[in-house]
C-alpha cells in the first residue's frame, strides 16, 4: 500500500501535482511512490513517513517542519557515490523517477538510534557546551574531534571527484526581480510592459510563491491559474526572462546579485554537455526583491515531536500537493494564519480536533468562518505540552493569563500539530545589500527601512502579507524600478481583485512557558538543538548581545541559518535581559541565503581551466625531450629532462655537471622583460635602480637591484642599453608583472614629468640561455653575422646577429657563474632558433636543463633569488650587495637605509653553509641555533635563533649538501659551527659557516 | 564586486583593477631633506578615515593607468574618478546623490 495520506482526485482544488505517472523512488532503501511536481517531502507525507532525521545534538526524532527553503530538520543524503550531497532540504528536492534519499544523523538506522542516549543525558549538553567541555589540553583535541564527528555527523561529503560540470553567466539587465510569487509577478509585468530588460528569478520548480497553495483567487480564477497565465504574459515578452528553480543567494555591491539556478536537480543525472547548476552573476539597475515571508513557530515544551510542522506548510501540502499531513489535526495560533489551514484541510477530509488560539476572543471573517464550519475554537489558550516519540500523539492545552499557564492542561489527540507565530519578512538580500531594517512592533518583526541599493521590496518581504497588497506593491515597484531605468513613466499596471479575506491584528508571541520548570524541551532552534533554556542560560552567563549568544549557544548557525529561530531567539532574549528587542539587536544577514555547492562557486575553473596557462614557444620542444614541468606563476616551466633509468636526482645532478663541464641550455623565456625608452630613461632608471646608469654605453648591460621605499630589495635582473634612449629591463619571472605596475606607478603618479615609456615584451620574445665553457663554441658556430670573441663581445656585452637567417639579440650574461650568452629572438621564431642552437650543440655535448638545475648552479654561485633570500626583510647590503648601493645619487627607498635598524650590526646577512659530515642533508627551512651547552639538539627552549636556513640543494661539483641562509652578523661569522634545527622532523645537522659564493669566487670563467 | 569607473575606459569590473593605496600620501620632494619620523611616516603610516577616501587604483586589465578613485568605504559607493594631476569633487551631500532610492 502506498501514499495513504494522499487526497482523492477530483474536486476544485485537487493539488498541482500529474496523478497520471507514478515516479518510484527509495528513502532508506524503501521504494516509496509519488507523482510529477512532488517534493521529497510531500511524497514522504503522502506515504506516512513522517520521522525523517535525527537531531544534531541529542539524536531527538525529527519531522518535516516547512514547505520551502525555512525548512530546519527534514536534511537528506541525496543521491549516492560521487554525485552524494548532504544536508538538502527534503521540502526543494523536486521528486523524480530513481531518486535516492537518505536520511541523515542517525546509526544505525533512523528508528532506533543509539546517540538518543545523549537525550537521556542532556543535562551534559548545556549552551556553551562545546566552549566548555572540548578545551584543553590540546593534545586530546584529536579525541574530541572523532567524538564530534561521529556524534554530530551532519551527512558525508561525497569521497571522489564530482563527474558534473558547472556554468558561470555574466548578465546586464535593467530590473532582477527576485521571488515568481504575486508581488514579483506583478512587478515583472510593469517593468515588461515598459519594454525594460527583466529577470525574473524564483526557487520553486514553478512560479508563483506561495499563491501555490492557497485556496484563493486572483482576478477570478484559482491563483495558480491566474499564476500560469501572467507567466504565459511574461515568456512572451522579448527582453524578460524567467528563471524558476534559481535561489537568489548573495547581494553585493553595485546591485550585483548571484543566483543559482538548478539546471539538472530535478532529473536522476543531468543530460550530455548539460551543467548540473549555474550561477548567474547579475548586474541589476535596479532589484525588486519580492522574497515573501517565513512563517515562525511558537516555542513550547517538546515542540520537536515529529507531526509539529508550520500552519502555512500543512496548508500548502494539502492545497498543493494534495496530501493530507495527518488524520487529525490541532491548530495553534496567535495570529488568522491557522485558520486558513483548519478550514482547508476540513475541507480535504482532515479532522481538526480543535484551534488553540492565543488571543483571548479572536474576531474576524476567518475565525467566524472557522465557527460558521462548526470547528473548535479554544480562545485565550496555549498548548503547553507535545506527547508521543517518533511521532506526534496529542498535545495538553491550558489557558493563558498574560503569558502564564493558568487552570490545568486538558489533552487533545493528534497526529499534527500546525503552528502559526506569525510572519517573518524575508529580509536576508535586503540585508545583505547593506540595507537597515526596522522592528515594526505591530508585526513583531524586522522590516525592510532604508535602503542602501538601487533596491525596492514589495509584498510580504515589505511585511505587507495581504494578496491584494502584494499585487499592488509588486505593480509599483516594478514600475517605478522601470522609470528609474529609463523605461515608462512610472505608471503601473491595474491590480486584480483578490478573494482574500482581512485579517484580524495577531498577538505577537513567542514562548510558552513550561506546565512545570524542566518539564519538556523547549526549542527554539531545531536543527541546532538550542532551547529556551539555553538561551536563558546564555544571558545568565553574560551573554547578553545577539551575536555573542549565537555563537555560544549556535542559535541559527545551522544549515538553515535559523529561517525559523533567529528571531524567536532574539526576542526571548530581549525578554530576558529586559530591553526592546531592536536594542538587543538583530544578526547580520550573510550570503549565501541557502547553501551554495562549491561546484557552482567554482564553476567551469577546475582542472586545466584553474587559471590561464603560459607556455613559451619552445614548450612543444621540451615536452618531446620528456621534461618534467613546474609551475612559475602561470608558467610551465621544465623543470628536468630525465632520461630512462635516471632518478631525479640523477638527472639534475647531470644536468648540472655538464653544464659546468661543456655546455647547457635553458628556457628563460619567462624571465619579465620591459622595453624603456624615452628622452629620461637613464634618469629614470638611476631613480629605481640603487646603482648608477649614466655611464652605461650602448651595447652593454649592468646587473641592478630595486628597492621598495622601506629600504627592502624588491626585483633585481639586468638592463641593456640598446640605444641613446633606449634599453631593454629584465625582471625575475615571479616579479614580472608586479615591476611593470610598479615603474607605471613611478611615471604617472610621482614623475609624470619624466619623458620615457615602458612596455612589457615578456611574451614578444623567447629566450635561450648558453651556459658553459663550450658556450662560445656552440654559439660561434649557429650564429651569423657576429664575432663571438671575448674582445668583441666582452662579459656583459650585447650585439644583434642572425641565426638560421632569424634576426636575434644576443647578450653576454651569466645566472650559471659560467662562460654564458643569451639569445633573444621574437617569439614566433623561438623554436627554430633553439633547434639551431641545439644542432650547433650537438658536437660539443650540449644539453638541454631545467629549472632544478638552474636552482643549483645558482646556490653553488651563492646569488639570492626573490622569495627564499630576498624575502621583503633584507637589504642589499644583508644580502652583500653594499657595493651595487650609489653614495651620490637618489633612488627610491634610499632614505630608509639609514634608519637605525636598518643599520644594526646583527642583522641577518647572507652566507653559505657546508654540514660538518659530508653525508649530511641541510634541509630549507631550518633555524640555526649556536653550538654549545644549552643549544642544539635536546636543549631546553628558549634556545636563540642565529638563522634560518633559506635555499638548499645537493652539489653535484662538490659532491655534497650545501645552502644558502640568512644569519645574524653573518659575514663576520665565516667559519663557525652552526646546528641546523628542523623542528618539523627533529633532526639537527651541524654545518659550518662559509661564503655564500661555492665556486668560483673570483668570477673568472665569466670573463674567458 | 565593485563597478569601477576608470576616467579613460569608462566603468568597468573591479577584476581588471588593482588597488593602490591612499592617493593623498605625498612623497617628500626630498628624501634626504627630511627627519626619519616624517620619512616613517611616508612610508609606513595610513589613516584609515571611516567614509569618503581618495584612493590610488591602476587599470591593469586595462589601459595600464593609475587614477584616483573617491570611494566611501563603509557604504562602497562610488564618488567620482580623475586622471592623476586632476582634482577630484567633494562628494556630494548624502540627499543629493545618484543611485539612492
Ligand atoms: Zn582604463
């Protein structure tokens, strides 16, 4: 037998769901039936599948609560393996043939649950219990973290790669409306109207809000008829578009405002090329949010049973999706909203066992109509009490004198219990655009004040809940949203008539106290487990702002971020420390509005389309030679070229030897190059380089250092001059990009008087660099048109040539210490030149090295790089370079050098260091502490810090470990014993201090 | 998400800017010329004024410029943009200003 509690076809208001196809789905391995434009939730209900979770902290049996996204308890597991997704609302998962549901927070299974134990022991579970309990020491934090997991366990995170894909959409219009309901419906109609670019977004499978399921009717007729003919209106218009199942999440400057619209949800798998979901970042003009309202609950003791759900929501099931949430039903209100409820599901066969209206003579069209029906009402009463355990089985009701419990409880049998506490606005966009709100004490409730956006809330998120009011508004604000975007004058749409009776003033709410202290649990946040007494509890122990009690008791930090308790909470608390509710304040409202997957988030930037890849133009070369590629910023760079049978280390150390011995070649053509010129550009570079430019003659090259105003070295590389006015700037890979901003802030913000242009060429050229005692060889023999002599090209010299008929630049300069030329070539031609260089080669032993190789060649010649040594606290003179720093002349960052710390004597200076046993591995990263007792390995802390070690690599040409480091008073130190202290693997190595240039100290092989 | 209106390319998304700090901090004329806490406080102190700021941003995505930005940095709007060398309006008095509804 199946979907008992499913209502009979037939009659005015048999549901929107399709009888005619039955889709079969499985909820804990149970096959269960339903029917197109049901949801996980109206199709559990229609089975009688009411417990549907277990709570977060004390494992108490759970029941559907909402109809929508408020939803705190019904979170599912959906779907199984790589496509699994925790914590989903059952009440938005449209149902579709093959789903697989699980419920969530419970083991073994969902009936019997051993962690209910905690319920048993609850009072070991006050608010702040995490605060207090999982403290210290640290060491057990390892304990506490698996007893977390496995008591909370909010779901499992699927395990491998996600299969689907997702999309990003960039969109202009002149008005978002947000929320398909009456408002935003009417809205998008005066806005289209005037012919204005619209977006109409909604979250439910269809448009038209809540209207769906109610009893009601708009311009004469059924309001969902009257829904699917305005949206009929709507797809006609050319510039609206309408997008149902899309949540607007996040509301950021500018009127920005992302959606996610769920493509491929409602289907078992989405289909070929199609994504799973979307995300729309929208630039709106201006934004109508017509967002609607979240109805509250009452607190009252054990108000968790399963079968406690919303009034709106039973209303809804029944209306909408034709099933009955229980045979017989008790309404408790404070407010007409029940009312509504109790005569709908009179209607649909259901036995309403009685209305608990708080309010002492409740008057109205809708009480009278509720007397008129012959159903019970109890004025001035409260229900004080839930029964039953895994379902809901009566409730005791008692009179109320102001808000205590008077007289004796009197029980009532049910299986539900639907709760009306009247309307919370759906102000989180507004909000989060920075909008302020209001404490409308009429309504007991936030509302939309002032707005800080291009923005208008219309209907029931302006806290204007009455059908009529909401189509009126919503034709308003529409309107005036197109005016203000330059469309129409203005003038709105006429308002259809409504069917809908006026309400009567509520009485605003929000507790009730227990028949007798500890009786029951009071609940004010379901999905979170914080009760009454929590918070209670909280403002005893201090904490008596919002913000400070939602994070010690974590009141509306769940999922649902406390749709249905933030407010409730709040003005418990309010009632407790005895000030106005919007002096205690209301939390700030943050995107996303419900949870966003990562994948949407992410959307297409995954894998290879992370970020842009930069490949130079021999790329395709080094991938035929095998190397093995490393990432420089967003260059592959080839990192080494290992032949067959090689280790790694093998390779480098090959590569290394044969670039000292004959001849290597390497890629830099990712080494940033900027074209100067101009009239001042030798002024310009005296300006950013510490030493001096005036006399450099054309044709040749010097090495400079930049620093940033604080004195610290920022970039360094060498710059050629080409001609009178101009040269050619390199900069590291990694700085490339921020020296170029960084010399276009120099020019146009401090020295727009300076006649030179900059431009970068980094992608314009490719680049070879020659290193080695054969070097000259190789190059004498591909190159034409050049004398390659040391008297015609000298150390740091620079000519044009051609090689295979390609013109080429050709640079006398070392980053190896070795014989070296570089060869520059535009970009296009940079394979063939490299191949000619390689050919040339070939005779002499040339090989090909990567990045590793280069790293060692240039720890072995003792260079700092940018990032390890160069870390943005050493100078030029920490790092030796003292001499490279012009007396005379300006520079930026000059005046900082003589600062005092700048010019103290233990200040960390560059060294080498070599290990006392050869065997040893220096590793990077390591403090240096000082020899001796009270040091070293097993010393007590504090132990003083001498150093760290910076760079580090295996020395095939000295046969053993060495590195680069920065230490205090170094250069002074040559020849002491350090201890290398690695705190991450314990071991301590002994190394001595040496000079941080390893081979040729002299620069002699440069200049042969 | 900013909108940002660079005085040569007209608005235009905040991916393709980068911020650059206050633009009222003034470079000595003369470093040498003056003490170490005037040329400290060049280089290390910011004020961090609650409202309407003049701020450095560079068209990096873009046309490469660097240009003034008038920015309220509590409510984010946007107060104007201006070539450097070129003097920025005062912000208009909150009643007066565009897109306020
Ligand atoms: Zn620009």
């Amino acid at each position: 037998m199946s979907q008992l509690f499913r209502m009979a076809p037939g009659g005015a208001w048999a549901g929107l769901i399709d009888r005619s196809r039955e889709i079969r789905f499985s909820f804990d391995g149970r096959t269960l039936r339903g029917h197109p434009g049901d949801t996980l939730a109206s199709a559990l209900l229609a089975n009688g599948v009411r417990l549907v979770g277990r709570s977060f902290k004390y494992h108490r049996p759970r029941g559907i609560v909402g109809v929508g996204a408020e939803e705190p308890n019904a979170l599912i597991q959906l779907r199984r393996g790589e496509r699994t997704e925790p914590n989903v609302r059952a009440t938005q998962i449209e149902l579709h043939d093959g789903l697989e549901a699980e419920s969530q927070n419970r083991w073994p299974s969902l009936g019997f649950d051993l962690g209910a134990v905690n319920s048993a022991l609850s009072g070991l579970f006050p608010a702040g219990f995490y605060y207090k309990t999982f403290m210290w020491p640290a060491s057990w934090w390892m304990f506490y973290e698996t007893f977390i997991r496995r008591v909370a366990g909010m779901g499992k995170t699927a395990t491998a790669a996600d299969p689907d894909h997702y999309e990003h959409m960039h969109v202009h219009c002149d008005v978002l409306v947000v929320g398909g309901g009456p408002a935003g419906l009417m809205a998008a109609r005066a806005a289209g109207r005037w012919g204005a670019r619209v977006i109409v977004c909604d979250e439910g499978a269809a448009l038209g809000g809540s209207v769906l399921g109610e009893r009601l009717f708009i311009d004469g007729k059924p309001a969902p008829d009257w829904v699917r003919e305005t949206e009929a209106e709507l797809a006609a218009m050319p510039e609206v578009r309408l997008l149902a199942r899309t949540t607007a999440f996040g509301y950021y400057d500018q009127n920005m405002v992302t959606l996610v619209e769920r493509v491929a949800d409602h289907v078992l798998m989405p289909g070929h090329h199609q994504p799973r979901q979307r995300l729309w970042l929208v630039r709106a003009r201006r934004v109508v949010l017509a967002t609607g309202a979240i109805e509250r609950p009452i607190v009252f003791a054990d108000n968790d049973r399963p079968g406690v759900m919303l009034a709106s929501a039973a209303r809804a099931y029944a209306n909408r999706y034709a099933v009955i949430p229980g045979k017989r039903v008790v309404l408790f209100t404070c407010n007409d909203g029940a009312y509504a409820t109790a005569l709908d599901l009179a209607d649909a066969g259901v036995d309403v066992a009685g209305i608990v209206d708080t309010r002492p003579d409740p008057t109205g069209p809708l009480p009278a109509r509720a007397r008129a029906a012959g159903l019970a009402i109890h004025a001035g009463h409260a229900v004080a009490l839930a029964h039953g355990g895994k379902a809901l089985s009566g409730v005791e009701i008692m009179a109320l004198d102001g808000d205590r419990l008077t007289g004796s409880s009197r029980p009532l049998h049910c299986d539900v219990l639907a709760v009306s506490g009247g309307w919370n606005p759906a102000v989180h966009l507004f909000s989060q655009a920075q909008g302020k709100l209001r404490f409308d004490d009429i309504l007991g409730s936030f509302v939309p004040d002032r707005a800080a956006q291009a923005v208008h809330v219309a209907g029931s998120a302006a806290g204007h809940f009455a059908l009529g009011q909401c189509l009126a508004e919503g034709a308003r604000a529409g309107a005036d949203a197109a005016r203000l975007a330059g469309f129409g004058d203005g003038t709105p749409p006429a308002t259809p008539a409504t069917s809908e009776d006026a309400p009567a003033p509520h009485r605003t709410l929000w507790a009730i106290p227990p028949i007798e202290p500890g009786k029951g649990k009071r609940f004010v946040d379901v999905q979170n487990d914080v009760t009454a007494e929590d918070v209670a509890l909280a403002a005893r122990e201090g904490y008596r702002s919002v913000e400070h009690l939602k994070r010690y008791t974590t009141l509306g930090m769940g999922t649902d971020q406390g749709k249905t308790s933030n407010i409730t909470g709040l003005a418990i608390l309010s009632g407790i420390v005895g000030e106005p509710i919007p002096k205690v304040g209301t939390t700030t409202f943050r995107a996303p509005y419900t949870p966003v997957t990562f994948g949407t988030l992410v959307g297409p930037e995954v894998g290879e389309h992370l970020d842009p890849i930069r490949h130079s133009a021999m790329h395709p070369w080094h991938v035929k030679a095998g190397a093995q590629f490393v990432n420089a910023g967003l260059w592959k760079r080839a990192q080494l070229y290992r032949r067959p049978g090689e280790t790694e280390q093998q390779a480098i150390d090959r590569e290394v030897l044969n670039t000292r011995e004959k001849v290597g070649i390497v890629d830099v053509s990712t080494l940033g190059k900027i074209d100067i010129q101009g009239p001042d550009a030798v002024e310009f570079l005296n300006r950013v380089y510490t030493n001096a430019w005036s006399k450099l003659e054309i044709g040749r090259g010097r090495y400079g250092i930049m620093l940033r105003e604080d004195g610290m070295v920022f970039d360094d590389g060498t710059t050629t001059r080409l001609g009178p006015n101009h040269f050619l700037m390199t900069t590291t890979t990694a700085n490339a990009v921020r020296v170029m901003a960084w010399l276009e802030y120099w020019l146009q913000v401090q020295w727009p008087d300076l006649k030179v242009y900059v431009a970068s060429v980094t992608e314009q050229w490719a680049a070879a660099a020659l290193a080695g005692p054969l070097a000259r060889l190789v190059l004498a023999d591909a190159v034409e048109g050049l004398d390659v002599s040391n008297e015609a090209l000298p150390f740091m010299g620079y000519a044009t040539a051609h090689i295979a008929g390609i013109p080429v630049r050709v640079f006398r300069i070392s980053f190896s210490g070795e014989l070296g030329f570089e060869v520059n070539v535009a970009a296009d031609h940079g394979m063939t030149v490299w191949e000619a260089l390689m050919k040339a080669g070939e005779k002499h032993g040339i090989m090909p090295y990567g990045t590793e190789a280069l790293g060692v060649l240039r720890i072995e010649k003792g260079h700092f790089v940018v990032g390890p040594e160069a870390d943005g606290r050493t100078t030029a003179d920490d790092l030796g370079l003292s001499g490279l720093v012009s007396k005379t002349k300006d520079f930026i960052g000059k005046r900082s050098l003589t600062r005092p710390a700048l010019l103290a004597p233990d200040r960390l200076q560059l060294v080498g260091l070599m290990p006392l046993d050869k065997k040893d591995e220096i590793v990077r990263g390591c403090q240096l502490v000082a020899d001796g007792p009270g040091s070293g390995r097993g010393a007590r802390p504090p132990v003083p810090m001498e150093g760290v070690v910076t760079s580090n690599c295996y020395s095939a040409t000295l046969g053993c470990w060495i590195a680069l480091a920065l230490v205090k008073a170094g250069r002074k130190r040559h020849g002491e014993t350090l201890h290398a202290q690695s705190p991450l693997t314990g071991r301590s190595v002994p190394v001595k201090i040496v000079p941080n240039v390893f081979i040729d100290p002299e620069g002699a092989r440069l200049r042969v | 998400m900013l909108l940002i209106d660079c005085p040569w390319c007209g608005t235009r998304d905040q991916r393709e800017f980068t911020y650059g700090g206050d633009a009222a901090v003034k470079r000595p004329a003369d470093p040498a010329a003056v003490s170490d806490k005037e040329w400290h406080d060049y280089v290390y102190i910011r004020v961090n004024p609650r409202g309407s700021h003049v701020e450095l941003w560079h068209h990096n995505a873009g046309c490469r410029r660097w240009f003034k930005l008038r920015r309220d940095v509590v409510t984010h709007e946007m107060q104007g943009s201006a070539p450097i060398g070129s003097e920025l309006e005062p912000p208009l008095p909150i009643a007066g200003r565009p897109g306020k509804p």
